[in-house]
C-alpha cells in the first residue's frame, strides 16, 4: 500500500470526528501515523517482517486508546504487508474489519482502500470477475473523485490484471491511465511500476527495444527510491528481454533479480527467477540445472497454494523430465498439471497442457499420441481466437447499430424541427422582424452542426466497424495459417513416422542381411578351421612317417643286424646297441617336440625360449661349449601359431644340433630379437665352418630351407672353412 501515511496524515489534519468519544491526543495520533509511515518505508525496501512489526505496535495503540480511524488503516496495512507475502488466508478478515470501521466512520477513502486490497486478494487467487467490480467499486466511491496515487495504483492494478488475461490492448489503456495520474502526482515509486508493466506489454506485442527501453527507466527510479522487490522484477524482465539475443546478459540479469527477491525476504518474489534460469538453463542444454530450478518454483507454488503456476510450471518440469528420460516423472508431472487445469476450467492452461504432451510425446518418438494432442492444441488455440473476436464484433456491431438507429430518429426529429424554423423565420421575415428571423437562422444552423456531428460520429463508428472487420478477416486468415501450419506439422509428423518405418525396416534388412554375411563368415571360418586341423593332422603325419618311422625302421634293421652277430662279433654289437639307444633317444624328442608344438598353452614366446634353453643345455653343454643365449624381453608376450612354433623350433633344433655334431666348436652364440618389426634368431658358432658352395645336397640344410619356405621366413647361411657359420632366420 503505498504513501496511506500522506493521505492519513490529510485526514487527520482535517480533523475528521469519529463515531464514539475520542480517548486518544494528538501526540498518539501522530504517534500511530509515524508508524505506519515507517512500516510503509520498511516495505518499500523489502523489510516486510519488520513492517509488520511497525503495524502490529499501531494497531495496539490505537485499540488501547480507542482511535477507530486509526485501527481501521493499521488492519488495511497488516492485509497490504500479508499480500505481498502471498498469505491470502488471513487477508479477508483484516478487511472486513477495516469495512466496518470505514463504514462506521463513514469514511469514503478507508472504504475504497478495503474495497481495492479486496480486489487485489481476489485477484491473485484467479477470481478475475469479482476482483475487477471491487477494483470498479474502489474507483467509484473515492478514488476517481480524488485523483491521488491510489487512482493510479487501482489503474495499474487493473492494467496488470487485463495482461494476466491476455487482453492487451485494455492492459495498455490502463496502464497509461496510471502513469499519467503517477506523473501528475509526482508518486516515482508508482510511476516506476506502471511503466515496468507497460515495457512487459511492449514486449507481448514483440517490441523488445521498447520494452528494453521502459524497463531501463523503471530501474532507474527504483535504485532512486530504493525499491528492493521492484527491482527484482525490472532485472527479471530484462534477462526475459535479452534471453532471445544473449543467453550471457539474460543469466547476469537474471542472477542481480534472484539477488535482489532474496534480499526481500518473499518467496513469491523467487518463482520467477526460477522460472527464468530454468529456461535459461534449458537453452544451454544444461537439462538437470533446469529441471532443479523448476522444482524449486514448484515447491514454492506448493507452498503457496499458487494452483495456476503449479499448472504451468508441472508442465515445464514434465518436458525436462522427458528430455532426461525419466518418463515416470514426466508422466507425473503431466497428470498433475492435467488435474489443476481441470480444477482451474481454464482453456489457456487446456491448451498450454495438449501443446506441452505433444511435445513430450514427438520427443519420446510416439508420433501417433504426439498428433492426437496437437490436435487438441488447435482446437483449444482456435477458440480461444474465435470467442475473443465474435465477442468484440458483437459488442461494436450491438453499439453502432443501436447508435445508428438512435440518430435516424434525432435526424428526423431534426429535419422537422429544422422545417418548422424555416416556416418560423420565413414568417418573421414577411412580418419584417428581422431579429426574429435571424434569431431563427442561428438556430437551423446549430441544429444542422449538430446533425452533421452526428453523422460524422456514425461515419467513424462505421469506419471502426470495417476496421474491426478488417482485423476480423487478418485473424480468419492468421487462422488459416494455422490451419495450414497444422497439417504441415501433421504431414511432418507422418514423414517423421514414415522416416521411423524406413529406417527399422532398413535396419532389420540390414541386420538380416548383417546376419547372413555373419553366418557365411562363420562357415568359412569353420571350413578354414577343419581345413587347417587337417593340414595339421598331415604334418604330423609326415612327421611321424618321416622323422619317426625311418628311425623305427632303421632301429629294426639295427635289431636284427646286432643279433646276428651278437654270438660271432661282441664289440660290433656293442656298437650297433649304441646306436639303437641313440636313434630311440631322437625318436623320444621328436614326440615330445610334437607334442609340445600342438600344445595350445605353449603359444607365447616366452614357452617356446624355454624349449629352447633346454634344447640347447641338453645338446651343447654335454660337449662342454660355451653358450651365450640372449633374448629380448619385449618379444616374450608375443605369440606363434602351432606351425610357426613348429617350423621355428625346428629349424632352431637342425641348427643347434649341426653346431653341435660338426662345427667343433667352443662357443655358440644365440640371438632372439625384433628387428624392422620382424623376429630374428641368429645362431653363430666359432667351428671349421665350411664352404657353402661345396656343400649343397645337405638334408640337414635342405630340412632347414623348406622349413623357413613354409614358414614365410628369410633364411641366410653364412660360412668359411675356419670361420664358423652364422644362421639367420627372419620373419614378420
């Protein structure tokens, strides 16, 4: 309630008598004005506990020393301090007691105030209706007789109610009836508020630079008065302003409004800042940060029975839930949303709610449901168009018709009258009355002025008509593309679902296909595999054909050849024994040389340098030679496959086992290593050597060849008589 301590202050030094005996002094009247001059102060600045405290220590006064007057504007303070804490609970029993005493008073002022703080309660609960006769009533008992920032505080009441309405035109006709009666009065704090109002009306109706530029002048005068809570509200509406251009200046603005409503100490005053980073948040794609300040809105609007925007904000929280796929949530959210337009019966939030489930359901990919609601969407969007134009018709078709019939009845009237004066003054003329006939003439003249005005009054009455039909026919054709805009977004939705059928029917094609490919490859590799199991059962074959067999059949041979001459020769026996025990010996290492390479733990590297420390210690050190082995320690965790294992091994073994039968040597050095991203074993001993160009039909080197044929390898023999030899074999 703003300046009620100028206005009291008036009353009081008009020395206005109340009912009963007065038991109360002029220094407790001015006492009880102080405080409630100070209580609006605190207000102002957001201070709102401590103007209840102010309050509250007026009312007791002036109980204890019976100032009704006094009374009655401390209850009216008390409801104006619990309004803007959105208590509307308690609000209607401070009025009626103020009623009472106005009307007992019969004091015309206290009774518009009650009447007008009753407005607004009802306002802030939806009871438009009710709210705007009150607002009427206000008018009419004192406020448009005594033109005071209470006649403009009512008008931008009004104003602001007709913007929750969405008539915008009635929003900024008020308005401006409230910034010139702010203005007239000089009241900076009211005129800082209207104008706040009428920037948020520019900006409905898409002119943001104007709407900029009004909110950039109600700050100013609100840092000039001090006012904490309005200049919440003025940066809030400019981060709105600035959300479309620049997301960084929309957050700063928002961030100096939510600063601001804390510092005010009221709830309310932080729904909108909420909502605002909310969506702010949304734009960045910062999904959870949004959803969070969208249930704190929600758990204020719990708190404060705020029923309309629990419904909008249920709404925002229900497509932000969607988007992080919690559908669970989201579901809960719409129900919610669903009962409180039920309950509301409004058809704005009927159509906000199917607009927001289309949303959910085209972003969930359930297109069928996502047109049903859209659908819905239109039909509530198109009659709320229709009612509010077919009304406006209505109402300018009634006046006009009424008013065109009411001056063919003055024009009648007119036209006679005006005969009547001419017979008069042709009369008066004969009779040589020439003041008569002027007096007469003077008379037909005004009465055809008035004629014309009339018409002219018709005329722009018509001209109105036609542009209200003009209006009329921009909204049908607005409507049409809607309409239009509607059957593009159903046949966009039929694409999307026509697109959704194309790519899962592609896709299971492709997975069938994928799944035929696959089974082929499986084939191929279970051909490969059976393929390579036989070739590997063929080289073991020949193995045991090859190396075991020709030494079983020699062994036999030996056999018998020693038991023949066991009874004639004893020491060519003895000789021939020996050898069978060897040969048995190389038969015994040759299985066990199979079977180590089929072994599938013996892959690594690491088994197979092992194998072949073994081989070498049970070749080499029983004729006393040297042996240096060295091997990289990077290669041990690599790995062979069975026929590079075995090929590999081989030809390390027939090398070995060469150094070791013929080379004489002392010392054998072994090297295993990756080179040029190849493995390399050299094998070097300091024997006789031998020339490689005499010694050619070797089975030995033959073996050794072939087998570095079959294992893709690059195989080079380096010797000179007296020189030793050097046995390379390198393969990727």
């Amino acid at each position: 309630m703003a300046n009620t301590t100028i206005l009291v202050m008036l009353l009081l030094i008009g020395a206005l008598p109340e009912v009963n005996a007065q038991s109360y002094t002029k220094a407790d009247s001015l006492k009880i004005y102080q405080l409630l001059d100070k209580a609006d102060q605190e207000a102002v600045t957001g201070s709102l506990d401590l103007a209840m405290q102010y309050t509250q220590q007026a009312l007791l006064i002036s109980r204890e020393h019976k100032m009704l007057r006094g009374e009655g504007f401390a209850r009216l303070k008390e409801a104006d301090i619990l309004l803007q804490k959105s208590n509307t609970t308690s609000i209607n029993g401070h009025i009626e007691e103020a009623i009472k005493i106005a009307t007992r008073l019969k004091d015309s002022f206290m009774l518009a105030l009650a009447n007008y703080q009753h407005g607004q309660s009802l306002m802030y609960q939806e009871q438009h209706e009710l709210a705007e006769k009150l607002f009427h009533k206000a008018l009419a008992l004192h406020f448009e007789k005594n033109i005071t920032s209470y006649t403009g505080l009512v008008y931008n009441d009004l104003g602001f109610m007709f913007g929750i309405l969405g008539e915008f035109e009635k929003q900024a006709m008020w308005l401006l009836k409230s910034i010139r009666v702010y203005e007239q009065v000089e009241d900076l704090p009211g005129l800082a508020t209207a104008t706040s109002n009428l920037a948020s009306v520019y900006y409905s109706l898409g002119n943001r630079e104007e709407a900029i530029r009004y909110t950039r002048q109600a700050i100013a005068m609100r840092e000039k008065v001090g006012d904490i809570a309005g200049l919440a509200t003025s940066y809030g509406n400019l981060s709105l302003f600035y959300r479309a251009t620049s997301i960084d200046s929309a957050i700063r603005y928002q961030e100096i409004a939510t600063r601001y409503a804390e510092k005010t100490g009221v709830k309310a005053k932080l729904v909108p800042g909420y909502d605002n980073m909310s969506v702010l948040m949304n734009m960045q794609q910062r999904k959870r940060d949004a959803l969070e300040y969208i249930k704190k809105s929600i758990t204020i609007c719990r708190e404060l029975d705020d029923k309309l925007g629990l419904a909008h904000k249920t709404r925002w929280a229900a497509l932000l839930c969607g988007d992080l796929k919690d559908t669970a949530t989201a579901l809960a959210y719409l129900r919610e949303s669903h009962d409180l337009s039920q309950q509301l019966n409004n058809k704005t939030l009927w159509r906000d709610y199917y607009g927001s489930k289309s949303a959910y359901h085209k972003n969930q990919g359930d297109y069928k449901n996502a047109y049903e609601e859209i659908r819905k969407y239109y039909l509530y969007k198109d009659s709320l168009v229709n009612e509010s134009t077919q009304t406006n018709i209505a109402e300018l078709q009634t006046q006009y018709e009424t008013e065109k019939k009411d001056q063919a009845i003055v024009a009648l009237n007119a036209e006679q009258k005006i005969r009547q004066l001419e017979l008069e003054k042709q009369k008066a003329v004969i009779a040589g009355n020439q003041e008569e006939a002027k007096r007469k003439q003077n008379e037909i003249d005004l009465l055809v002025q008035s004629q014309q005005l009339q018409e002219l009054k018709i005329k722009q009455q018509e001209e109105e008509l036609e542009k209200q039909g003009l209006l009329t026919q921009a909204k049908e054709q607005k409507l049409q593309l809607a309409d239009k805009e509607r059957i593009l977004q159903v046949n966009q939705l039929r694409a999307q679902r026509q697109l959704r059928n194309t790519w899962i029917i592609g896709t299971l094609l492709i997975l069938a296909l994928a799944g035929v490919l696959f089974n082929r490859y499986q084939l191929k590799k279970k051909l490969e595999q059976q393929k390579e199991l036989e070739n590997i059962r063929t080289n073991i074959a020949r193995d045991l054909h090859d190396d075991i067999g020709s030494t079983l059949t020699s062994i036999s041979i030996l056999s018998k050849v020693s038991q023949n001459n066991l009874s004639r020769d004893i020491h060519k026996s003895a000789t021939i024994l020996e050898n069978i025990t060897e040969q048995s010996q190389q038969i015994q290492q040759a299985m066990s040389d199979i079977v180590w390479t089929i072994r599938p733990d013996n892959d690594k590297l690491e088994n197979m340098v092992i194998r072949m420390r073994e081989y070498v210690s049970h070749t080499l050190e029983s004729k006393n030679i040297d042996i240096d082995f060295d091997v990289d320690k990077d290669i041990l965790q690599e790995t062979l496959a069975m026929e590079q294992r075995r090929d590999f091994f081989l030809v390390f073994k027939e090398a070995i086992n060469n150094a070791a039968k013929y080379a004489q040597a002392s010392r054998v050095v072994i090297r295993l290593c990756r080179r040029d991203n190849c493995l390399q074993l050299t094998i070097q001993d300091n024997g006789k050597g031998f020339d490689t160009n005499l010694i050619t039909s070797s089975s030995g080197l033959k073996g050794m060849r072939e087998r570095a044929t079959a294992l893709g390898a690059n195989l080079s023999i380096e010797s000179a008589p007296q020189n030793g030899t050097t046995v390379q074999l390198q393969f990727v």
